[in-house]
C-alpha cells in the first residue's frame, strides 16, 4: 500500500467527509481462496511477505474502518481467480503464474491441490496415449535426471525421493538450491516472529493469528529444511551452461525471470548437457523444443517407469498414482489396476476419489469401447478376488456413470455389455448381472424422455 506506521492518511480532502486515520500497524497478511485454508495461507506461500498487507485504520468501531481492507481483499483475490483461470485454460509454466501470484512454485501446487472451491487442475503429464508413452519410456531409459521444484515437491509429498536417488543420478541447478535456502529463510523468520492478519470468511473480517513457535509454522520450516538436505547431499548441483546465458535485456534473460531461474536454468541443463528431466510441470515441458521434451517425463511416467524397472511394486504404484490424483494431477493413465486399488481400499479412500479413478476412463485417447474394456477388466478382478470389496453390478454401475459424463448413456451402456461379454464369458452369473445393469442404466433416461 506504500504506506508507513504513524502517517496519516486523509481521505475526501476539504470535504464534509474529510477523515484523518492514523497507521498504527503494518502487518504481513495471507490470502487463500478456501477459508478453512486461509489460516495456512502464508504457510504455503512464504516467498512474499508482502502478497498481501494487513493494516489497521481508524479505532475499529465502525464497518467504515475496514473498508479499505475489504477493497484490498476483494482486488487481491479477483488478481488470483483471474491468474489462475488463465492457468486453467492454457497451461502455463507453474513459474510463471507462481510469479503473478507472488508466492513459490510449491505453494502454488499446494494452493491447486486443495482449492475445493474453485476446483483446479495440475498440468503435470500429456493428456495423450502417444504423449504418455512417451513419459514413461523417458522415465525408463533415464539415467542422469534434472530434477525440477516441481518434481521435488511430489517427491517430497510422496516420500518417494529416496527411491528416485536410487534409481537416478539426480542432478539440480545450483538456483534451485538458491530457491530452497530463500524459502527456509522466510519459513524461519516467520517461525520465529509469528503472523498476525485479516482474513475475510463469511461472517465478514476477522483477525487471526499464528503465534511464534505455531506447531503449522514450526512443521513448514521443518519440511523445508529436511528437503534443503535432501537435495544438497543427493543431488549434483551444477551452474547454468554457459551456452544459455544472454545479454542482460534479451528476451531469453526476461524468459528466465519470467519462469522462474530454477525452471529456465533446469530446461537448460537438458538442451546443452543432454540430461533427462523430471517435471511436474506440463507448461514448462511445452518449452522444450521436441527433440529435448522426448527426455521428459512427470512423477506419473517416473511411478510407471520404476515399477516396470522392478524398483516399486504395483500396489505402491498405485498408492501413489492415487494420491497424485488426490492432488488434481493430471493426466493419469486410466487402468484395471488402479481402479482396483481403489476400490479394494475404498474403507479408507474418499468416495469421490474413488469416483475420479472411474473417471479416468474418459482420457481423450481412449474409444467408448477402450473404457467399457477397464471397466470390464476391473469388474472381472473384483469377482475373481478372494476378497470381494464391491458387487460386480455396483462397479458397473460406477463405470457406465463415468463414461456418461462423456458419451450417450446409450452409447455407453452398449460398451460395456460387448466388453462384458468378452471379459466375463467364463463367468455367466457374472455377466447376466453386468447385462442387466446396463439395461437399468439406459432405461430411466428412455422412460423419462417419452413421458
């Protein structure tokens, strides 16, 4: 706001409204765009302390007083509905709606991840089976990996960095080590000082506060320093290529600012030292001319990958393919076996995560019948089962209303009972309960359409 503590604001000048209102305070404040989030806003979005500023004005015992702060709020949060839609609709690098936005590539994915909201999407894999295919035999054939801000959060997330030191030689550009020390930075003055700010929810403005020592802040600061050392002693940090560097005002150093140094320095490493890279940023990939993007791959190709080099089993695959798609990543392959997974865990699985693993059946490359076939796979492996978790019909039921959501119920409906016929032949009883379910499916809508 450019103000300071002790000015004096003075508002409608020389009018009958003329008011004179005092700084008291400057403090640092959190915007989210959930409110059970808003207390963990800064948290996740540390590199900014200045995102967004909580002030006090006036003695507080009118609405007036927070006037100003209301305004800020409401121009803050369209700023971000507005930066992140874009994100929506055209896949940017995470880099560089991280830098709109003011906060870190991580809190950015974070914010993505548990925006119930508005919910959001995380570019991070091809929507396509060529595309795919592609990440996974990248993943497969890598040996030396970059490994991106992006790619090292999931990891982090998903406690599967030490298997990628295993499996890889992991090496970083010495700014993403840069990048890391500046957010345990402000993760530790923010430690140590505590945080105080406004956050609007629906009763109106209310002050909230972290005190120094808050577990939240005490636990983002730990998390950060554990992947501070994780990255210094598994990974070889080298200096930009000296082939990348431009003239201060060309427009690869304004690219560079723009993504982000780590981001641009990573892609860098790939196009003049021939490395692979690992990025859960599908708008940053978009940046590596095609003859480099055949190298990278996302978490989802890597997951794939180790499984088929032997170095993950499959229920841990799928456990963490799950929870990749917990966290709105996407593209992940549609198959029987995650859908099992999920269904064989659905004690503890959310029933809406459980049906968006059905939902995968309606990735862009796959057919009605190509979908009917998963669906009919997974429903012959959860009869087959030891232990049944699902009634056969139920996961029908389950699939044909994900395929609905792309073709005709119809259309949808006839899939399946040729993808039935040909998964559960062996299995009659099976296949008479499949059979029945996709006439129950298709008849409700026909009813209704010529009463």
């Amino acid at each position: 706001m450019g103000r300071k503590v002790g000015e004096v604001i003075l508002r409608n000048k020389e009018t009958w409204q003329e008011e004179r209102w005092t700084v008291e305070e400057i403090l640092s404040a959190m915007h989210h765009a959930i409110q059970d989030a808003m207390l963990h806003y800064e948290e996740r979005f540390p590199t900014e302390p200045f995102f967004l500023k909580g002030f006090r004005i006036g003695d507080g015992t009118s609405v007036k007083d927070f006037a100003p702060i209301i305004a800020s709020l409401e121009a803050r949060k369209s700023h971000a509905e507005h930066v992140l839609s874009q994100y929506r609709k055209e896949g940017l690098p995470l880099g560089l709606v991280a830098k709109a936005l003011s906060v870190s590539i991580a809190d950015l994915m974070d914010q993505i991840s548990a925006d119930s909201v508005t919910p959001g999407t995380l570019f991070a894999e091809w929507a396509d089976r060529d595309g795919q295919e592609e990440s996974r035999k990248a993943a497969l054939n890598a040996t030396e990996v970059v490994i991106t801000r992006s790619a090292l959060h999931t990891g982090f997330t998903l406690s599967i960095l030490n298997l990628l030191a295993s499996s890889y030689k992991i090496v970083a550009p010495q700014s993403l080590q840069v990048e890391l020390r500046d957010e345990v930075a402000v993760a530790e003055r923010l430690m140590k000082e505590g945080q105080r700010f406004l956050a609007r929810t629906d009763s109106g403005i209310t002050a909230q506060d972290l005190e120094p020592g808050d577990p939240y802040l005490v636990e983002r600061h730990r998390r950060l320093l554990a992947l501070q050392a994780w990255l210094e002693k598994n990974a070889r940090l080298e200096t930009r290529p000296l082939e990348s560097v431009q003239p201060r005002e060309s427009r690869e150093e304004e690219a560079r600012d723009t993504i982000g140094r780590s981001s641009y320095d990573a892609m860098a490493l790939v196009r003049y030292r021939g490395y692979s890279i690992h990025v859960d940023d599908l708008g940053l990939r978009r940046f590596l001319p095609l003859e480099h993007r055949i190298r990278s791959f996302s978490t989802v190709g890597a997951l794939r990958a180790l499984t088929e080099r032997g170095a993950l089993v499959e229920d841990d695959r799928d456990k963490h393919l799950l929870a990749v798609l917990q966290r709105r990543y996407i593209t992940i392959p549609a198959s029987r076996q995650l859908i099992e997974y999920a269904i064989r865990h659905s004690s503890a699985v959310p029933h809406s995560l459980l049906v968006d693993a059905f939902g995968l059946v309606r990735g862009v490359s796959l057919a009605p019948l190509d979908a009917a076939r998963i669906i009919a796979q997974t429903i012959k492996g959860v009869v087959t089962s030891s232990v049944q978790m699902m009634p056969g019909d139920e996961v029908a039921e389950m699939g044909l209303e994900a395929m609905a959501l792309r073709w005709p119920r119809a259309l949808s409906a006839q899939a399946l009972t040729i993808a039935a016929s040909e998964q559960l032949a062996l299995l009659p009883t099976h296949l008479t309960v499949v059979q029945r379910a996709c006439v129950a499916f298709v008849k409700p809508r026909t009813g209704l359409a010529g009463s």
